[in-house]
C-alpha cells in the first residue's frame, strides 16, 4: 500500500516515531535518577506549547482518556496526603503531566490512522533488525543506563530500540492487538506483522508477558467466533487444559523437580500479605530471586498501605520511582478509593487487552514506563477513532 502524506500528517509521523521509536537517550543528565532530560521530554514540551499558543490545552469531558486525567488528580491529592506521613517522589508528577499533554494533542490534533498504524509496523520492522543485531553481538543496547557495547551488557536479552527487554515484549503485544483492528490491510501484511510481534516477544523471553499474551490472544478468538456468555466456562477450560498439557509434557520427574520449587511462591505471599515478611534470599532457590526481590520491594509501600485508616482508603503517595507493579502502584499509591475508581473507569475495555494488561502488570510498572504508556495510548486511540468514524 501506497502512502501519501500531507505536510501535518508528516509532522504527525515525525512526534509519534519519537515519542514511540526513539531511543532512550539522556540529553541532560538529572542527579540522583537514571533518567535525564530526553528528546521525548522535549517532543512533549513543544506540543504543550503549540496547544497552548492554540488555546487547546483545556480538557472536555467527552475526551479520549477523560478517566486518566481525573485520576491524575486523584494520584495528585494522594501524592499531597502521603507527604504527611512519607517522603515523597513528586519527579513523577511531570511525567503525569506528559501523558495528559499527550493525551489532549491526541484530541485536538486527531492524527490520521494511517499514520499511526504506518509507526507501528516501522516499530516493528525497527526492532526486528536491531533485536536480530544485538543477538549477534553486533550492536549493543539502549538501557537507563545508556548505550552498553555488545561485550559489556547487563542483561543478555535482547531490547531492539527500548530500555529493556519486558518494555518490548510488552509494546509487540500490545501493536499485535493493535493491528488487528486495521481492516484495510491485506492478508500479508496482517500475518507478516503479527509474526514479527510474536518474534519480539519470544526473543525478550519474558514469561509474564508471554503467559498474558497468549492467555489474550485465545481471549480474542473466542470472543469473536464463540457465544461471549460461554467465556467464563471457557477460560476454567483453558487453564484446566493447560495444566493437563503441563503434567503430560513434563511428567512425573520434572514435576518434582520443579513444582515442589514453585510451590514456595504459596509460602513468600503469605508470609507477605499476613506476616509482613520478606523472603530468605540465603535459602532460596535461584529461580525465585526475581520474584523474592519483587516481594522484599512492594513490602515497604505495603507496611505503608497500612499505616493508619487513611493510608488504606486513600493511598502513600508516590514513595518511590518503580513499584514494578501497576497494580500495587494504584492500590499502595491511591489507596481503595482510587483502587475503585481505576476499576469503574476500566469497565468497557475489551476483555482481552484487559487481561492481557492486568496479568502483566502485576509485576511490572505499566505507568512508569513512557514507552508502554504511549503503545497503550496509541492502541485505544485506535479503537475510540474506528469506533468514531463506524458511528458517523
């Protein structure tokens, strides 16, 4: 297919391949913190600028994204009680501040599909190449760090042009949904892309991510060819069958070998939620550190969380930078009040990309992370314009 762009959708292509594609690159370095100042940083502050030369920076209830904006008042109220008690990052405020400025271009500038579904295939072909390059040794990787030569990484996971390898895994699983609401596209084109998305995610070997999507994607082809009130039968199916194919496949030694190991996840989250303890790291076996050192992590905002009856309906605040869960980040940071409110705000998205979002944001941090973020963005613009345009 043929492309032909005017000189707005240009400038459209041009911020959306920053803002998605760029790398992480510091351009001024921020003391104290990983992350400096980067060209994305400087993307949005010159789209707020021009809405608000435009006088377009003012916020309509009937917006895209309208629940993300009252919750990030709701964050900012939780943010200012939590500094009662805790110290405070309020860092991540500005970065709120971005995605709402984001989220208003998104509104008043209505860019074209074509020109995003055009970016997230070049994200795709993009990272492909460098996934494949770095695999060889032959490029080294963009990281929080900056860039780390081939012989020297720190994770031997592929990141294409992200910070890391869950932040890919997670942005292809999102642009394969996303891409499957483009119905102007051809049959090859349709396979070809959704094979390199899988790609990517295989490559990054991220298994939370990889549970999720699979675990979304038959979501998705069930909804759409088998009566939707069967799903809750049919997801008790899915999980049963899986677990039949795992004792088949594995048997009877590899059972042994490695359930009875993952059976003390069972021990490490009681001890968390009810004891207020973390894991012993000297006794543990090495396939659980990842985990260990998530739980020894959300332990402080949980004692938080329970520090008195209003940081448990209202929330700590933001007292710290990664809560490597979005999950705990709402619950912990915006106590059950926004807990509540997330919950109501999420009630129409598609049960697939619902799934597929919550399961892998139980470890990870979807919010912190500009990149996710933005992909997530892009894929319910997608579906609010299609949804638009099949009304009018």
């Amino acid at each position: 297919m043929t492309y032909k762009f005017s000189y707005h959708q240009t400038i459209e292509f041009i911020l959306i391949f920053i803002l998605l594609i760029f790398p992480k690159i510091d351009l001024i370095d921020v003391s104290d913190y990983h992350q400096g100042i980067r060209i994305e940083d400087l993307v949005v502050i010159y789209i707020g600028i021009t809405l608000l030369i435009s006088n377009s920076l003012e916020i309509n209830k009937k917006d895209f994204g309208f629940f993300f904006y009252l919750f990030f008042f709701i964050l900012l109220i939780s943010i200012l009680h939590g500094s009662l008690y805790f110290n405070q990052e309020w860092l991540i405020l500005p970065r709120y501040l971005e995605y709402i400025v984001i989220l208003i271009y998104f509104n008043r500038s209505n860019p074209s599909l074509e020109s995003v579904f055009l970016i997230l295939k070049v994200y795709l072909i993009l990272n492909l190449i460098f996934v494949l390059l770095q695999k060889n040794g032959i490029i080294g990787e963009f990281s929080s760090l900056g860039y780390e030569d081939p012989k020297n990484l720190t994770d031997d996971r592929p990141t294409g042009l992200t910070g890391g390898p869950w932040e890919l895994s997670n942005c292809c699983a999102i642009i394969f949904f996303a891409l499957l609401l483009d119905k102007k596209q051809s049959f090859f084109s349709k396979y070809l892309y959704s094979f390199i998305a899988v790609y990517l995610i295989l490559a990054t070997n991220s298994r939370t991510i990889l549970v999720s999507f699979i675990f979304a994607l038959t979501l998705y082809f069930y909804i759409r060819h088998v009566d939707r009130k069967k799903y809750y039968l049919f997801l008790f199916l899915l999980i049963s069958l899986f677990v039949v194919f795992y004792l088949i496949i594995f048997k009877e030694n590899y059972f042994k070998m490695n359930v009875e190991v993952y059976l003390e996840l069972i021990k490490m989250f009681k001890n968390f939620i009810f004891n207020f303890e973390g894991p012993d790291l000297i006794t543990l076996d090495g396939r659980l550190w990842s985990m260990a050192y998530r739980i020894d992590h959300w332990l402080i905002f949980y004692k938080q969380f329970f520090h008195n009856s209003f940081t448990i309906m209202f929330g700590a605040g933001s007292t710290f930078m990664y809560y490597e869960s979005i999950i705990f980040r709402i619950l912990f940071g915006t106590g059950i009040f926004g807990l509540l409110f997330v919950i109501y705000s999420i009630k129409n998205i598609s049960l697939h990309i619902l799934f597929l979002l919550i399961v892998s944001g139980l470890s990870l941090d979807l919010l912190l992370s500009f990149k996710i973020f933005f992909t997530i963005l892009l894929y319910f613009y997608i579906e609010n314009k299609i949804k638009y345009d099949y009304r009018n």
